[in-house]
C-alpha cells in the first residue's frame, strides 16, 4: 500500500493461495514494490484462499501486469486476469468474503495503516508466525491512512501475547470481534 503513482495503471486479479500461515505474505512480496489498490480475502476453506487484488502496473513497462502475474504462477498460484471483467470491476469486488467456518479462534480488528511503502510488510512481519491472517480488507482511498479489516486465527493460550504484537506494530487498531455487525455477516 503506497501512495498514487501517475505513471502506473490499476491491475485486478483473482488469486489461489494456500491456506497456511505466511502465505499472505508471500503474496504480497510478488506484488511489491508496486502500490496495491486493493485486497479482499475471506478464509474459506483449509486448503486454498482465493484472494481479489488490484495493484498499480507501471506504465513504462507493458509487461509488467504480466510479470506478477507470472511470478505468482510459478510460485504455485492459480492466477486470473479481472482487469477487463466488468463484472469484477462493478459488482464482485464489493462482495468477496464470507464467513468464519465454526469452530475458529478469530479475533477481529480494524486498522489505520499508514499509506507508505512497507506498512504492509511491517505488519505481516510483526505477526507471530503461527497466527493465520482469516481475513483481510483494504482499499486505497487517497488519504493519509488506510482503512484496513483484519481477521487473526489466534489461539487462545497465545491470545495474551496479543497486546505485544499490537504494540510492535504500532498501527490504531480497535478490537471488533465483539462488534454485532461482525457477528451478523462474518462470523
């Protein structure tokens, strides 16, 4: 998550991942160095996490799209092209998730991240390696701080080294698991 570029063009895709911790954050090291616009993904199942995601190409290579693309595939991504999808662009985006399947320790936070290059990365890095990231929501809107939604499979008797790792981030962030809306649509 960066700022705007003027000479990138936004790139959607639909993207498999395993479903193991550190993923994620795999994921994002094909993308980066590059802005990423947007990122929705909802566990689903234990196997594979189908994540939307759109980022900025830069414009002075035409290939570039294609690259992440490709170094996603060869990392044993399934891989597909959303960016002429009308039905992606006007609809889908806004309704990838779910819910938690029964049975998952998830605790639920928002975020303000900051938007500079790297506030991703720090993020999943500060994370306790066992931790799964179940859910996670994010849109560029140009200003100063993203707005981020982010479900972590914690379990309980790791549950108090919570507070270390949200210090070590050091990021706002509001607990939401008991939130009544999480409970109604997510969980």
């Amino acid at each position: 998550m960066h700022a705007e570029r003027a000479d990138a063009s936004e790139t959607l895709m639909s993207v498999e991942i395993p479903e193991v911790p550190g993923s994620f954050r795999r994921f994002i090291s094909h993308i980066e160095p590059r802005n990423i616009t947007e990122f929705s993904y909802r566990y689903g199942d234990t196997q594979r996490a189908c994540v939307y995601a759109s980022f900025q190409a830069i414009k002075d290579d035409p290939a570039d799209a294609s690259k992440v693309m490709q170094a996603l595939r060869d990392d044993g991504c399934s891989v597909l092209e959303l960016t002429g999808n009308e039905l992606a662009k006007a609809h889908v985006r806004h309704l990838v998730g779910g819910r938690a399947p029964q049975g998952t320790d998830e605790l639920l936070f928002r975020f303000e991240f900051p938007e500079r290059p790297g506030a991703l990365t720090k993020f999943l890095d500060s994370l306790n390696s066992g931790w799964n990231v179940s859910l996670f929501h994010y849109r560029n809107h140009g200003a100063d701080i993203g707005r981020v939604l982010v479900g972590l499979q914690v379990p309980p008797e790791e549950q108090p080294q919570l507070q270390s790792f949200l210090d070590r981030v050091g990021y706002v962030g509001y607990p939401e698991t008991d939130n009544a809306v999480y409970k109604q649509f997510l969980r």
